[in-house]
C-alpha cells in the first residue's frame, strides 16, 4: 500500500505529460487600403498592403480600386504608381516597400466638401471590399483676415507675440488638426543664446477635438504630441509665448472625418478611444475617410508683410 501511495505522484507527472493534438489555424491574409480623400486636391492616393506578408511580398499590385461621388454620379479608379508618389500625397502610414501606392490624377472638384463617396477594392481572387465616407463641410479661416489674404498669401507676426488662429465650423468634423512647418526656427534660436539640436525644418502638430473647437493659441497651442520628447522640450519652452524673429510657417488646419480619426489614434492622439476601428468592409479592413485643409503662411519679418492680427 505504501509503494502505491509513493508511485502515486510520480503516476500523475507522467500523465500531465501527455500532449494532445490540436490544429492551429492560417494566419489569414487580409488586404489593407488606406484611402484618405482630401478636399479640392488633384492628387489622391490610397496605400495598399496585407496581414501576413512581410517585405516585398506584401505589396498589392493587382487591385481595381474605385471612389465613386454619390452626389454627383461620378467615380474615378486609382491606378498603381511608384511610391514616391504616395510619400508626396501624405497617406496615414509611412511606405515602408511592403506596399503598393495607388494614385489618380482628378479635377480639383472632383472631391468636393460635403459630399458622399463610396469606395470598392475588387481583387483579382474575387474579394471585393467596400467602404463610405461624407467630407466634412467647407470652412473658412477667419483670422488672419482672409479679405486681404488669400491661401498662399503670407502675413507677418512680430517676433514674441502670440495670437490666435480662428476659422469657421466645418459641418460633419469629427476633430481639427493643426500642423505647422516652421523653417529657421532652430537658427533663430540660437541667435538668442538657445542651442537646439538639429539643422532642418521644425514640425509640430495639434489638436481640437469636436466640429465646435474652432480656435488655437499661436504658438503656444503647438506641439501637444511632442511634449514629452525631451528634445523638443526646450523648444516648446522658448515659442510658449510668441516665435523669435527670422522664422517662416506653414500652418494647416484640417477637419476630419470620423473614419480618419477611428483609424489614425494610438499612441499619444487618443480622442475616442485607444483601438483602431475599420470603416471598410467586406473582404478587407482599413480606412476611407476624408479632410478637408485650409492653409496660413506666417512669417516674423517685421514690416515684411500685413500683420496676421
């Protein structure tokens, strides 16, 4: 009886050791586009990929990608093209060779501010993915003054000021997003004693949740993404209260769709959750949303240009 009570563990280990088969599934190979309609621009891209296939091999070079304009009754098919292309056109994720960039040459009214537009990704296999978007509704920059300024005008803002950027409503935003390029502002810099790593253009972006929020501080509403990089830390200190002279922006301001914003957030840019959302269907996943841009030149060339304010 003991030796049976002592084999007993010794039974049990033996019998945990047993495997049982299973049976794992194939990775599925899904297909990605990325197409981000962008108001009054004769060029647009979509970025193509898949799920499981890494380099190269991920790329999509055989796909019928079709926008077609339920409003007005008209479509137009991107065709595939090198990816330098799509690299110009800004599409939501850095090409990285795994891809294929697909672009059309269209009217500049060819995608228009509030209206509908519905997207079909048909493959060679039979897979057909679908999608819809409504660009959010034309808006105006009110501030600087547009009477006298018109979208690639420049106005000039003494150095050390600040003032505020302030446009109309956009119908159907879901967020405002601000990006500024701000070219010699390192130089400037140093010229008042702060030494800043780097030699290029500065890039700084912000954001207004929601189709009311309608204003930003200039400068200080800059670079809400980049406040916890260390390198750019003294940087944001030394613009808090107004740019130093010598310095040129390009500022745009872009409303929305909620399928952009579904997609892009992550990371630091969180506005509704945390986890990318789909706004296409069917047989592949990805993003067909819209903006619609409004750009300002600035410049602190005192007596250069009419004043922004």
């Amino acid at each position: 009886m003991r030796s049976m009570l002592a084999a007993l563990p010794i039974l049990l280990l033996l019998a945990s050791c047993e495997l049982t088969e299973i049976t794992i599934a194939s990775p599925q190979d899904v297909i990605i586009t990325e197409l981000v309609l962008r108001a009054n621009d004769p060029l647009q891209t979509a970025y193509v990929h898949r799920t499981v296939t890494p380099g190269a091999a991920g790329a999509v070079p055989n796909a019928t990608i079709i926008v077609r304009d339920e409003t007005a009754g008209t479509s137009f098919t991107l065709a595939p093209t090198g990816d330098s292309v799509c690299l110009q056109g800004a599409p939501p994720n850095t090409l990285n060779g795994g891809a294929t960039c697909y672009a059309a040459n269209v009217s500049t009214t060819a995608v228009r501010p509030g209206a509908r537009y519905t997207l079909r990704v048909e493959m060679p296999d039979g897979r057909v993915a679908t999608g819809a978007t409504v660009v959010p509704g034309a808006f105006a920059i009110i501030q600087p003054g547009r009477a006298r300024l018109n979208e690639f005008d420049t106005c000039g803002l003494p150095s050390g000021t600040a003032f505020d950027i302030i446009w109309t409503k956009s119908a159907g935003a879901a967020v405002y997003l601000t990006e500024a390029r701000l070219r010699n502002l390192r130089q400037a810099l140093r010229a008042s004693g702060l030494e800043i790593a780097g030699n290029d253009a500065v890039e700084l972006g912000g954001l207004s949740i929601g189709a009311s929020d309608t204003i930003m501080r200039f400068p200080s509403d800059l670079g809400l993404f980049d406040r916890f990089d260390d390198d750019l830390i003294p940087l944001l200190l030394a613009i808090r209260d107004g740019l130093p002279a010598g310095v040129d922006v390009t500022l745009v301001v872009a409303a929305a769709d909620r399928n952009y914003v579904n997609w892009v957030r992550g990371g630091n840019f969180n506005p509704s959750g945390v986890v990318q959302i789909s706004s296409i269907q069917g047989d592949g996943r990805g993003v067909f949303g819209s903006l619609v841009n409004r750009r300002i030149n600035i410049a602190t060339y005192p007596g250069s240009y009419p004043f922004c304010n």
